[in-house]
C-alpha cells in the first residue's frame, strides 16, 4: 500500500475517535474479554501466568478488562493520541504497558507471548502480510490468538472495492472475505481450533434503521459486514 494511504487512513481513525471519545466505554471489551476466558479455560490456557499482546489495541483495549495476567501488553500507532485524551485513560488499567508503534514492527523478542489478541486490524494495517509475520514470530509455539476481523461476501468485497478507489471509506484500506481469511491463516501454518460469527443480517438490521446516511446506503447496496471470531493455535 502507499504509505499515504494509511497516513489517510490514521488520520481518519484520529478523527473517528476524538468526535466519539464521550460515548466510548468498556461494554465490547469486557464481552470480548469473557469470550477470551471461556476459550483459555476450553484449552487450559492459564492467563494468570501468560504473557499477553493485543496488537491495534486502540483507545482501551480488550487488556484493560483481563486482569489476572501480570504482563500485558498493548500497541498501537495511535496510543499518544488515545493517551492523552481522559475519557480514554479513565478507562484504562494503568497495569497494562501501553506501547506506540506498528504491528508491522513489533518491539518484542521472538516466541515471548503466549497469547495475542488482534481486533479488527488487518483492514486498517499498512502491511497486512507483515503484521501476520510479525504476530506469529512472537507467539510461543502452541500459543494461542484470539483474531476478530470484519468480512464481506464476494458482492459486499466487490462493490467495497469500488469505494475503495474513489476512497469513500477513508478507515479501511483493505476489504477481506471469510474464505481469504482462513486462506491467510492456513497459510502461515496456523490452526483454527474455534469459529463462530455475528451473521450479515444483524449488521443490515441495525444500518438499515441507522440515522447516518452512509449507513443507509451500505444497507441499501447490501454492503453489510459480519464480524467472524477465530480461536487460533500457532504449531
């Protein structure tokens, strides 16, 4: 990608988030948060000892509502910006060492985490292939990732595409399918061990009656996205 494109991109994201700082709060991270304790418990991941990363953690983070690990780590491009806004740092726990920087150039040794968590950020990522590499070199054999991205159906990725080129949607320079992701993921000899997704109907249902005309027409072009969850080990 051209690094303009992702500059674009973050600047966008800064925006997104300083005009709905006052609305954040720590909902989606606790459910995401209990998810991530019912697969560690499914598969004898003990958290109270592990070293965990959350790569594009963003204005908090799942790692502020996973207490019992002592060593928590969080990086993100934007964290200076989310640190020195208070409706974000109200919400964060202080334990967690917040880091800025890249995915794509990861400041940790190779094999040090035993989990990763990484939401919604390959479509955001300058590189997307290189913060794959960089997620794997540092997971211990047989660690665990815990990977949410947005999809699309070949129609939605098709007329996204479409959006793309004319850059209606400034935040998301890539666009993925189900059937790309677990390409990807198969490709870097990871094993998805859990699936599950929230389904296309629930995204048209709540863009459809949205008061945002962009949501709107993405619910009028059927653009509509579905969160898929892999529960992932590194081998």
């Amino acid at each position: 990608m051209n690094s303009d494109r992702w500059k674009l991109a973050q600047t966008y994201e800064k925006s997104w988030w300083e005009r709905n700082k006052s609305l954040v709060t720590l909902d989606y991270h606790e459910a995401c948060a209990d998810e991530i304790r019912i697969y560690s418990k499914q598969y004898k991941s003990n958290l109270e000892t592990a070293y965990i990363l959350e790569i594009g953690s963003g204005a908090i983070g799942h790692l502020s509502c996973i207490k019992e690990s002592n060593n928590r780590y969080a990086i993100d491009p934007l964290d200076s910006f989310y640190a020195s806004i208070d409706d974000f740092k109200n919400l964060r726990d202080p334990k967690v060492n917040y880091i800025t920087g890249k995915g794509e150039e990861l400041p940790f040794p190779d094999s040090m985490f035993d989990f990763v968590i990484i939401d919604n950020v390959l479509d955001h990522c300058d590189n997307p292939s290189k913060v794959i590499n960089e997620l794997k070199r540092v997971t211990k054999p047989a660690g665990y990732i815990y990977f949410k991205q947005n999809t699309y159906h070949f129609y939605g990725k098709m007329i996204r595409s479409i959006m793309e080129f004319f850059k209606v949607d400034k935040g998301h320079p890539y666009t993925y399918t189900k059937n790309q992701l677990r390409k990807i993921i198969s490709a870097n000899y990871l094993v998805i061990l859990e699936s599950q997704r929230s389904g296309y109907f629930q995204t048209w249902k709540k863009e459809f009656f949205s008061k945002k005309i962009i949501d709107k027409i993405k619910a009028f072009l059927f653009v509509n996205r579905d969160k898929v969850t892999y529960f992932i080990q590194k081998r």
